[in-house]
C-alpha cells in the first residue's frame, strides 16, 4: 500500500462521516451529522484548531481522526498538544496497523510543527494505545446530590451566560487550573466553542433529546459563577462549571436553583468531572469512579518532559473540554 495522509475534505470528509456515522451519530440524522462538524469549523476556534485527516491508499479511505490543536497546562506550564479524536479504520482495512499508521504519521507532523505532546481519550482497551506509548491520566467522575432544603431556592441573581461572561469564566478557569498539574488552558475562544458545541448538539438533535444550560451567577454586574449543563435522558452532566469561592458555594446555590425549576417530578442524576475540591458544600459525592473513557497523554519527542504518573486530584478536565 502506497499511502498518504491527506486533509479530509470534499468526498473524503463525506466517505469520513458515513464511515463514523454509525458509531458516533448522537442521536442525529446523517445529515445533520455532517452540520455538526461543519458548523464546529466555524467557530473562531474550530477553524484555527481542529480538522480531520485521513490515511488513503490511492482512492480508497483506509482510516482517518480528528486533530486537535490543544493547549494544555502540565506541571506550571504551557504546552501545544495534539488531541487525536474519532480515530476510526475502515472494516476492511481492520488488523493491518492502519490506525497505528495513521497516528504515527500525525503524531510525527505534530512534532514538526512544534506540539511537545499527543493526547487521546481511550473508548476502546487502553492497551492498544499503550502499543504506541501512550499512558493513562486518571480522572474521576463524580455524582452529586444536591440538599434541596425548604423554603424555596436560594435568592441569587441566575441567567443566561453569554460573551460578555467570556473573560470572567476564563479567569476562574485558571485560578482553577492553579491547583492541578494538568489542565486545558482555556481561552475566551475555546471557551465559546466548548459551549457552542453542545448547542449546536442539541440544536440539530431531535427535540427534547438534549437540553443546553449556560448559566451565570451575577453579583455587581460580574459573572462569579456559571455552569454548562447538559440534559440528556434523565441525567445532568455538568460539562463545565467554575465559582470565584473556591468552595464552590454559588456553584451549590446554582444547581439548587436549577433544580427548583425543574418540573419533573423524578429527581435528574447529576453527575460530572468536578475537579478536586470543587464539591459545594449544598452537595454530596454520592458516587465516584473512573471516567469511561480513558484519558490518555505521550511525549512527542522529548522523553524527559514532565509525564504522569498523576493521582486524579491533579488533573482538572472537564467533560466540556473533552476532545
Ligand atoms: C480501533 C481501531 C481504530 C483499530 O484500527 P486498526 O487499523 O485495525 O488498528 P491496527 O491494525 O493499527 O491495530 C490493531 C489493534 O487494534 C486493537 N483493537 C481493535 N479494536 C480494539 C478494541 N475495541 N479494544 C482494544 N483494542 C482493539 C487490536 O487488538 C489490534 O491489536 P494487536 O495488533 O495487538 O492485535 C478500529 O478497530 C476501529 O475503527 N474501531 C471502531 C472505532 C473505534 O472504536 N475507535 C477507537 C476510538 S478510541
């Protein structure tokens, strides 16, 4: 096999996404499938740092993921990461090192172009990736349940987050990032993108099938507060959430009122990737446990870069940041 790896784009984005389709759909038509990824190039991140690449041999698509151009913070520092996404080998192509293929060659570009390291998440056996150097971070899913206390919700101003919430989110993303040793270094843009992802989720999705909270607590015409919540079959996954109280008090307050306005009567599931110390006190951890996917991180080229092993209270990553 003479192969390349080329940008996948026009037909070969379109052999991509019926390929992917079956395994990744999330609920939504094919065609609205392809919107999805479009409309995420739009956005000012999606289209400076996230494409898709296939493996070709001649005209026929062997494998192909999406890349990512991540900058991660790890043990104090900035550092450009390859996130590898979607990593998928045509059936008839299964068994023969395609996908290895595929992420060598990614991996060696990445490198040249100045990424200090390579990062996945695992939905298949760790093992295969290990093949190839990567090792696992651990991150813990928690699930919350909320003291829903009488006499009402709490008095707080909550509404919609918008832009103008951008510079102080990201502010509370990094005072957050300060506690761990590995965390995304979220920009206003990434920021936006994180939340326009699962709108547009939602939005092409059948009606009903998910619903997007973005949410902000005010206090002096400031945001100190805000969640990303996303409904999905009974469940609450907290995607993304941060509060100037370390604590997480407002956090606490926000997800009372939430749920004061939830009409239900069965109570949803609230579960999400709090970092370490992010409980607020309004909660309690009814259950933790490995994320299902698995996290996983290499060098590119430098061996003596700061790698794992990390003990999960050291990494903040949210599902929202998840690639
Ligand atoms: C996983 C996948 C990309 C591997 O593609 P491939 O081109 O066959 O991979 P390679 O030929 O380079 O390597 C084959 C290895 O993949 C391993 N593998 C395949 N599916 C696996 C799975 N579900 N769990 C663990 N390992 C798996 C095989 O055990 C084999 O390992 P071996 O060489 O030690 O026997 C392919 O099976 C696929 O597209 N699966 C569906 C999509 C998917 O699950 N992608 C991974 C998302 S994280």
């Amino acid at each position: 096999m003479a192969l390349t790896v080329v940008p996948a784009v026009g037909p070969v984005l379109e052999r991509v996404l019926d390929d992917t389709f079956l395994l990744w759909h999330d609920g939504l038509t094919r065609e609205n499938y392809g919107r999805y990824w479009a409309a995420q190039r739009k956005t000012a991140w999606g289209a400076a740092h996230l494409d898709r690449v296939a493996l070709q041999d001649g005209p026929h698509t062997v494998a192909s993921a999406k890349r990512y151009d991540l900058s991660l913070r790890i043990d104090g520092r900035i550092r450009r990461v390859l996130g590898i996404g979607a990593v998928f080998t045509a059936p008839a192509y299964r068994g023969r090192g395609a996908a290895k293929e595929l992420l060598t060659r990614m991996m060696e570009t990445a490198e040249a172009e100045g990424h200090e390291f390579a990062a996945l998440f695992s939905e298949i056996a760790p093992s295969f990736y290990e093949q190839i150097d990567f090792v696992p971070v651990p991150l813990t899913e928690r699930r919350l349940e909320v003291d829903r206390k009488g006499g009402g919700p709490p008095a707080m101003l909550v509404r919609s987050g918008d832009d103008r919430d951008l510079p102080a989110i990201a502010e509370m993303s990094a005072a957050r990032a300060e506690g761990a040793r590995l965390s995304v270094a979220r920009s206003e843009d990434f920021i936006r993108f994180v939340v326009a992802r699962q709108r547009l989720l939602a939005g092409l999705g059948p009606p009903g099938l998910r619903d997007v909270e973005f949410l902000v607590a005010e206090e002096g015409h400031q945001a100190v507060a805000y969640v990303l919540s996303v409904a999905h079959r009974g469940r609450w996954t907290i995607e993304d959430a941060g509060d100037r109280d370390p604590a997480g008090a407002r956090l606490g307050a926000m997800l009372q009122v939430m749920l004061s306005r939830h009409p239900g009567e069965a109570l949803p599931e609230i579960r999400g990737w709090l970092p370490h110390g992010l409980v607020p006190p309004q909660t309690r951890v009814a259950a933790a446990a490995p994320t299902p996917e698995v996290l996983m991180i290499r060098p590119l080229r430098d061996r003596r870069l700061p790698l794992p092993p990390l003990s999960p209270e050291e990494v903040a990553f949210w599902q929202g940041d998840r690639f």
